[in-house]
C-alpha cells in the first residue's frame, strides 16, 4: 500500500472540513447580527471573533452584557463555556505535542470545536507522522476558521438587514449536536453529558447564566470520576 503524501493528507483535511461550514457559516453570520444589534461595532465584533474564536462562549458573552450582567459574571461564564478546551489539549497533546512551539502555538489558537473533533478522530484511526497529522489538522482549519472570520463580518456589516425569517439561530444547536452525539461512545461521555443537560436545567433560573457554570464544572468531575471508576476494569 501506498503511503499517503503530508500534502495529500492536507487536503484530506480539507475535504473533511467543509461540511462544516454548513453551519459555521450561519453561525459566524448570526453572531455579527446579534454583536451590532447588542451595541458592538463592526472592529469590536471582528476582534471579539478574532480574538476568541469561540462561538459558544462568545453568544454567551454578548447575552450576559446585553443583560447588564458583571463584567467578573460575563469572564466566568465565557471562560465556563471554554474549560472543554483544555480538554481538547489534553486529549490532542499526545498527537501534536511534539511539534514545535510556534506550530502548537498556531494549533492552540486554532483548536476549535470542529477542528479538534474531526482531527481526534482521524489520529486515533491512523499511523500518521507528526508532520502528516499536523498537515491534516491545518487541512481542516483552512475552510472553516476563515470563513467564521469573513461570515462575522458579513452580519456585523447586514445588521439588522438580514431578515428574521431566514432562522439562522438554527446553526447554534445543530452545530453542538453534530460534534457532540459522535463522541458519546464510553460511559465517561455519556456521564458528563447526562449530568450537563440536568444540570443546566435544573439551575436555568439561576442570575447570569451562572447555572451554565455550575453544570459545566459538575459534568466535568463527574465525567472524570466515571473514567477513573473504570480503569481498574480494563
């Protein structure tokens, strides 16, 4: 068999990424309509998306200020929403952390739901060098970061004359539920999972969001107890 080139990996990467912008697209474009519907301007919404580059927490962000919460509420809950990315790290570290400083430096920034889920999985199905899995990791990311980038500034320029009835906040949900309903495969997903969804229900009338904290750090420890209860078995 043939071993696969870095540069035929890369544009593996590539082609696996663009499905995703079927709803990256609608979800870059309802975050720059609802930014400049909340107040920013078109540089403050483009350098929240630049400088975050996280939908979840930055919708979140913007409804929090919106609502007048505390600045110390709004950081809480933004970074809540993001603590999966240092398990994203944790879990693509044995794969990349190899690579030089400025290639994981690059790889941190870019780490992004999409990213992470379609490169974890393809690493753990394949016998790629560094090199190779680097290639389809930044294969991924061309079509999607890009075009969060270039959406976010379509709707912070539209404004409120993108319409209502084009429903673009049905990105947000199908996006996570894309993502997520692959990754339930062992009892320690499942477990978090289960104990987020209660949770954030049971605490939705909590002020701020702040039953969104709660749940993320209790699903967490919950989903970490389950993979230490399980190990003695393997």
């Amino acid at each position: 068999m043939v071993t696969s080139t870095t540069k035929s990996i890369f544009f593996k990467g590539v082609l696996d990424g663009l499905p995703f912008l079927l709803v990256v697209g609608p979800f870059g474009l309802l975050f720059g309509v609802i930014a400049t519907e909340a107040g920013l301007n078109v540089a403050e919404t483009m350098g929240f998306s630049v400088l975050v580059i996280a939908g979840a927490s930055q919708f979140t962000a913007i409804q929090l200020m919106v609502d007048n919460a505390p600045t110390a509420i709004v950081l809480a809950t933004a970074l809540a929403v993001n603590l999966r990315m240092a398990m994203y790290s944790a879990s693509i570290t044995p794969h990349l952390g190899a690579a030089p400083l400025w290639k994981r430096a690059l790889v941190a920034y870019f780490l992004v739901d999409q990213t992470y889920a379609v490169s974890v999985d393809k690493y753990e199905r394949s016998d790629w060098s560094l090199p190779q899995k680097l290639a389809y990791f930044f294969g991924v990311v061309l079509p999607i970061c890009p075009m969060w980038y270039v959406l976010t500034l379509t709707g912070a320029m539209l404004g409120e004359a993108i319409p209502d009835a084009w429903a673009l906040d049905f990105a947000v949900p199908i996006t996570f539920l894309a993502l997520v309903a692959p990754a339930l495969r062992t009892l320690p997903h499942v477990a978090a999972a289960v104990t987020s969804i209660v949770l954030a229900l049971a605490l939705a009338g909590l002020p701020y969001n702040v039953g969104l904290i709660i749940a993320a750090i209790v699903a967490m420890m919950v989903g970490a107890q389950a993979e230490v209860m399980m190990r003695p078995r393997k």
